[in-house]
C-alpha cells in the first residue's frame, strides 16, 4: 500500500438542510483527514451531495421548478456550511454532473457484461424517504418504514435486478479475514449477523419517475439510488477518467468511508457485492457512528430541540464546537447534545486546562526572561519523564486514529496537557526565579513548557485548526500549522536560543454558567431513602460488564429477546422484556451492556434466564445500559 489515504463521507441528500449529524460526520472526516496529513501521508478527502430520486422530483414539483434548478438551489447550502466549520475537503461531488454519469454508466456495464444484472419484476414495498424497498419480514407497525416511520407505498414496476445473493459467502469470507473492515465492532456482528439470514437480489431500476440516470442497456429505466449514489466514491478519483489516478488512490491506497448507522448495511452489504461484481477492490474501512439527540431527546422541528451547527458556532466558535463532537461521545457510540456539557467542557478543557498552561508559561518567560528564548539551560530527571510520556502518547494516538476513536485520542492529548499543568507545580518557577543558582534550571523548566505547546498545537491542529494556528502565533511562529508533520515534533530542542515570543491572548475565554444552572442541582441534606441496603449487602450484588453475542425472539412472545452474552469466562442466556423498545434488535449484537449474574437461573416462556441486563426506564421507553467499547469483557462494576 502506498501513502495515499482516501476518505469520503456519504453524499448528503439535498432535500433537508445540513444538521448536527451530517455535521458530526464531516468534521470526523476533516479531522482524520488533517491528522493523516501531519502523519505525512497524501490525503484526498471527499464530499458531496445525492440528488437524484422520487423524492427529489416531487418536492421540486410542489415547489414549481425542476429538479435540476431545485438541487442548484440546495447543494450550496453544504459547501456554505463546511466552509463554515471549517472543513477542507479537496472534492466536493454532486450526482447530477456528468463525469459522475459516465461513471455509473461503466460500472453498470460492467456488471451487467458480467451477467450480473437481469430483468424481472418486483412489487413490494417501498419506502420514498429512504428510497429503499423494504422486505416483508422489516416492515414496521402499520405498513411504516423501520428507519424513518413514515408510510410505506405498494410498489409494483418492471425492474433490473442485481445477483446480490451470488457474492454473500465472498463477502463474509472478506468480513472475517479483515477484522477492521467495519467499525465499530457492533456494527461488523450486525452486518454479519444480517448477511447470513440471506441476501437477496437486489432492484437497481425503476420506470415510474424520470430523475436519474438513464441505463443504457434498459430503455425506460433509470439507476435505482445505490448503483447511483454509491458510485460517486469512485467517480471522484477518476474511475471513468483518469484511470492511473484511480490505481493510485483507490486500488493501491487507503481507502475510508464515514457515515451513519443507519446506512451501514447499505455501505457495507451492497456497495461491497457491487465492488466484487465489478472486479474493483473494496474500501479498507467503512465506519459508522451513532445518533444525536438534544439535551436526551430525539430532535425534532416540532418540540424545536433541533441543534443548528451555524447557531453553535456563533455561541462557542468553530473549535469549540468541533471539539465538543469530537470528545463527547466515542465513535459509534450515540451521543446527546447539551448546552450544559458543551459549555462545562469548554471551561474546564478549553478555558482551564489548555488555556491556562498557555497564558501561564508566556506570562511566566516574559516576565523572567524576556520575550526571546534562553540558552545554556539545565535539565533534569522530571524533564525526561515528560519526554517519555509525550513519545508513548505520539504512538498511542496514532493507535486511536487508525480506528478513528477520536475521543480516545483527545483523552491522551489531554493526559500530556494535564501532565504539564502539573509539571509547572512540580517544578515551581515562581521559587527557582528567586534563587540566583538556580537560573539555568529555571531556563530549562520553561524551555520544556514553551516546547510543550509547540508540540500540543500540533497534535490538536486536526481537531481544533484555528487554536492551533493562534497557539503558535502567540509562540511566535508564523508558518501554516497546516504543513506540520508529526515526525518533525518527535524530538525535543526545537526553539533556538533568540527565538522571539508572540503575545499571549486568550484562546477560550471562560464562559458564565448562569447562576440558575449552577443551583438547579441543590443537594437534598433530607433525603430519605427507601428500603436502604447497607454496603457489605450491595458487594453480594455481581454485576459485570458482558458482550452481547446474539439476540433472538422469545417464541410466542411479543415481549421477551433472548439474548446470549459472554462474561469473559462463560456463555449465558439472558431473557429480557425489551423487545417492544428494540424492533430492530439485531443491531444489539457486538454491544457492551452491564448485567447482574449471580441470580438465581428461572425459566420464562420455556427459555432458561441466567441473568438480569440492567436497564434505564425514561418517559416510558427502555434502554439497555450500555458500556464504551474500549472497556473489557468480565469488568466489574463497582
């Protein structure tokens, strides 16, 4: 493999505006995009939007103008809001140009040369928000759709098909033989567990609307969305045009697609058999992250609680709010968004934490050596134990990102901060200053310091790229942070003797929680509390965290899954009254969810429990309580 690194974010449908998931999306992508540039690879980073479709057609209708002019209307809005947050993809992609339909047009060639696609009819139903036919076995209450709830149409057409079910058993030998091939891990057993219930072919045509791309073995017929919008990841790097570009960012380099998980199986069932039909490699990565709700609800226009990436920003700054996304929730994971948590990170990360390490150690040189950087320093055993830690953090970062865990990788950037916080209470200036003998280790404390946040600039610049760029402008530097290498910070004794500071600002001022916030939460000094237990009965209480390995209906039973989970030494079943909150319970599989197992085993319904999964009950819905990836298998819960 090459150093070329490929990653794209799906192309977003140009019928709603941008919003905090398709926001949270393309900063992840900018962010691993710019992290793989100071990693020294050549990174191409893509975007875009879909706008072919039903659905597309008849809301350009209602509005009076054609579906041409309505997505000339709505794909800027995406390009205004990435420029907005500061995102720098190098492509921005739209389904309705011509170099992206002359790419569908080969693929579609191809495949169908291979005697892949074939014609048939097909009635079913079907979904136009989601623009997915959906089988019999999925349909939700009431003839919905199970993603979006809205009302499924009975469809009955002429259609294309494609020999999906011929690539089932390729696929899951490609799954298995490349463990990091769908991230997170959950995501992988859902897909697995999905693909052995069988695929079936899959309709890529349709003949009763217009807007789409005409194929031209099928007069009559437009690209059904997935043979369409899937394809523009290869359009992009010159799959019908420029074939030795192709070769050298998609078949030889790194290849990384980011998206949600409610188009995981999408991304990872059928863009992956359509690959193997057409004899093209398939992505190295395909990583789907969880959903957004707002301060612990579903967002929605009507209980107005929908978060508007443009009003964030103007309220925290781009940074802030990039960071927010970033660090608040492991990828994969579902996160909710709260003003309180934004805020508290901002003051407590931001403002305190980086912001004070920033403003104290320019304060502290200024004012003891001047505004230019010290010579003939001394050094000590404290020093190198921040060397150390910084060089086993530069590794285990790059760990992370390979995964795409960002909150992980922040932790550890975070961890050094902290630990040069501490360093300058260890090491004391403000008394060394005092003491004439000690004035080269003063030099070589604060040397230390000022290198310190050379280097954290860099290692934040692809999560927060305007802090970073002021963190060395107030260092004095005046390069493009952008053109940092992570190899070139390894080392330490990068600032020359003379070196000129800049002018210490402040970065994130501290925001004012308002004081009816700070005493919402007034401690109850009366609490009573029932049937209290003391401490030495609660330890007889074995609760671990457990894996979920499979999950299954309880038969004849609309209330019971069965699910078998291992607690790191054993295999158990579990039954649980969930399976009203869970319609699609699959997606459970590969989970980390915390469970009581030692009560006494009881049969329900014929099926042996072993256990309890403990939940949260809220406005009367269920959820499991779930546990981060990153935490083992058998951990007690204390």
């Amino acid at each position: 493999m090459n150093n070329k690194f490929y990653i794209t974010t799906p192309i977003y449908y140009v019928n709603g505006d941008p919003h905090v998931g398709s926001a949270y999306t393309t900063i992840a992508a900018d962010t691993m995009a710019r992290y793989k540039k100071t990693a020294g690879y050549d990174v191409f980073f893509l975007t875009g939007t879909d706008e072919h479709g039903q659905k597309v057609e008849e809301t350009a209708k209602a509005k009076g103008l054609s579906p041409q002019a309505w997505t000339d209307k709505m794909a800027p809005r995406f390009k205004e809001m990435w420029t907005a947050l500061n995102v720098k993809n190098d492509d921005f992609i739209r389904t309705t140009e011509e170099r992206h339909k002359k790419a569908v047009t080969k693929i579609l060639k191809t495949v169908y040369e291979k005697g892949d696609i074939y014609k048939g009819d097909y009635e079913g139903k079907y979904c136009v928000s989601c623009e997915t036919f959906v089988p019999e076995n999925q349909v939700g209450e009431g003839d919905t759709c199970p993603d979006c709830g809205k009302p499924l149409r009975i469809v009955k057409e002429e259609s294309y098909f494609f020999k999906m079910s011929k690539y089932q058993d390729a696929l899951l030998k490609h799954i298995d033989e490349n463990p990091d091939f769908i991230l997170p891990h959950s995501r992988r057993n859902e897909v697995t567990s999905f693909i052995k219930q069988g695929l079936q072919d899959l309709s890529i045509s349709r003949n009763t609307f217009e807007w789409g791309i005409p194929i031209e073995f099928a007069p009559g017929h437009i690209t059904y969305v997935w043979f369409d919008a899937l394809t523009n990841y290869l359009t992009a790097v010159g799959y019908e045009n420029n074939v030795e570009n192709f070769e050298e960012r998609w078949t030889n380099g790194e290849v990384v697609h980011l998206l949600g998980k409610d188009i995981v199986r999408f991304h990872a069932i059928i863009w992956p058999c359509m690959l193997l039909s057409a004899g093209i490699k398939l992505p190295d990565k395909i990583v789907a992250h969880g959903w957004w709700t707002s301060e612990g609800e579903k967002m929605s226009k009507s209980k107005g609680n929908v978060v508007s990436p443009l009003d964030e920003i103007k309220k925290y700054g781009v940074d802030a709010f990039r960071y927010y996304l970033l660090k608040e929730v492991s990828f994969g994971n579902d996160g909710d968004y709260s003003e309180k948590a934004i805020m508290t990170k901002i003051n407590a990360d931001l403002a305190n934490d980086l912001g004070n390490l920033l403003n104290r150690t320019l304060g502290m040189y200024k004012k003891y050596f001047g505004e230019n950087i010290v010579g003939n320093a001394e050094y000590d055993e404290i020093d190198n134990s921040v060397k150390e830690l910084f060089a086993d953090i530069l590794v285990k970062i790059d760990d992370h990102m390979s995964r795409l865990e960002f909150s992980r990788a922040l932790e550890l950037i975070w961890k050094f901060i902290s630990r040069m916080n501490k360093y300058v209470d260890e090491t004391s200036p403000w008394l060394l200053v005092k003491d004439k003998e000690k004035q080269q280790r003063l030099a070589g404390v604060m040397n230390i310091l000022v290198e310190s946040l050379y280097k954290i600039a860099v290692l934040i610049s692809p999560y927060m790229p305007e802090a970073a760029q002021k963190i060395w402008t107030q260092l004095g530097f005046e390069e493009n942070i952008e053109e940092a290498l992570l190899e070139n910070i390894k080392e330490w004794g990068l600032l020359k003797e003379g070196h000129k500071l800049g002018e210490a600002t402040p970065i994130f001022p501290r925001l004012e929680i308002k004081k009816e916030d700070k005493e919402k939460n007034p401690i109850n000094k009366n609490l009573k509390i029932e049937n209290p237990i003391n401490i030495d009965e609660f330890s007889k209480v074995e609760l671990k965290v457990v894996e979920i390995l499979e999950v299954d209906k309880v038969k004849d039973s609309d209330r019971l899954l069965k699910f078998k989970v291992k607690d790191k030494k054993n295999i158990r079943q579990i039954v649980s009254g969930v399976a009203k909150y869970y319609p699609d319970y699959k997606e459970l599989v590969g989970k980390k969810v915390m469970a009581v197992l030692n009560l006494e085993p009881v049969e329900l319904k014929g099926e042996i429990s072993q256990g309890m999964l403990l939940s949260t009950e809220e406005k009367k819905r269920i959820k499991l309580v779930e546990i981060d990836a990153s935490v083992k298998v058998g951990s007690k819960v204390k």
